[in-house]
C-alpha cells in the first residue's frame, strides 16, 4: 500500500529549514517516502503568531546564532550566516511552484540550489540575477524563470500554500506533517523518524 509523503513547509529565509532541507532526503529515502515541498512565506506566519524572525528577538537571536553554527556543524552541513539577512524569497518560491505546475524533475534540485546558494554560499537569492545564474545551472531559461515570477496563477498559489499552512498549524519552518502528525523544527527529525515506524 503507498505511503503518503513527507509534506514539508519551508522558507527559503529560514536558516532551520535550509538544516532540514539538506537532511529531509535522506530521511525519506530510509522510510521509503516521497517529499511534497511546499514553499512559504514566514511573514504572514510570524503575523497570525504573534512572533518576529528568532535573530531579531532579545535574547533568543543571540543563542540562535550560536545554535544555528553548532547545528549544521553536528549535521555535516556547510552553513553562514549570510549579508543581507533575511531577505524576501517570493520570487524563488514561485519559481519553485512553475517547476512544480510543469512537473519538471529539476523541482528538488531547484530546492537544493536555492537554499546552498543563500546558506552556504552567501549569494542574495532576492536577485534575479542570482536565480537566472541558478537556474541556468539547472538548464532554466532566464525568461521562463522571469514568466513564473510574473505569472498570477503562481502568485495566487503562493498565497495559498500560506493559508494551506496557516489552517494546517503551522507555526514556524520548518514544518513537516506525516501522516497527518505535525512536527515543528529540525531538531523533531528524529522523532519523525521513530514516529514513522513505531507511532509512539
């Protein structure tokens, strides 16, 4: 009997869900699971919590900062903190969607790239230029890329995977559900993992 897949909601902004992009494949791969990616924007998230960005807070940016370093060290991931820091990701989001809508097999390689980009490699990815060049890495038009962006179904769907999320109850990104049990945070990998095996 198929198994559903690991739905995971993400920003690209987000420096937990870049830690959880690079681990979920793996993760999917041992439990026999696909992965449905779906794009968010946090600020609309952040506005139904109550919340700001973990680095903006008192306190809790601090040790963000430190966490964030400790972490992808544990995990094996290259990881910095990139200038400027957050920015809007909107654009490579939709791109994201158009590879979805055209079923296109460069959907998670696209997912890769992006986040490495910002994370790893520092690039700005609220610049065309930056997703044109990551793009033409993947064997993607700068115009096609340019026609996603612009496109008013994909904006349209973009909105809605945030309210998907909102109803869902998402709080934070990342976000996984598996089989209809939510999981906040990179750090719940492991639970994930057990919970789908043994439903503790």
């Amino acid at each position: 009997m198929p198994v559903s897949p690991i739905t995971l909601f993400f920003d690209f902004a987000s420096p937990y869900s870049y830690l959880a992009i690079r681990l979920i494949e793996d993760v999917a791969q041992r439990h026999d699971r696909g992965i449905a990616w779906v794009p968010i924007l946090l600020g609309p998230v952040f506005a139904a919590t109550g919340a700001r960005p973990l680095i903006e807070q008192p306190l809790k940016g601090e040790y963000a900062r430190i966490d964030l370093a400790r972490s992808a060290r544990y995990f094996g991931v290259p990881y910095a903190l990139p200038t400027p820091f957050p920015v809007s990701t909107h654009q490579a989001a939709r791109v994201l969607l158009g590879l979805q809508r055209a079923n296109s097999p460069q959907v998670a390689p696209w997912v890769r790239a992006v986040s490495a980009a910002y994370f790893a490699e520092g690039h700005n990815i609220a610049n065309m230029d930056t997703l044109h060049a990551l793009g033409a890495e993947l064997g993607l038009q700068a115009a096609q890329i340019d026609a996603w962006c612009a496109d008013p179904d994909i904006k349209s769907a973009l909105k809605d995977n945030v309210e998907r999320a909102l109803r869902a109850g998402v709080c934070g990104a990342p976000f996984f559900i598996v089989d209809d049990e939510p999981f906040w945070g990179v750090d719940r990998l492991p639970q994930m993992e057990r919970w789908m095996t043994a439903r503790f």
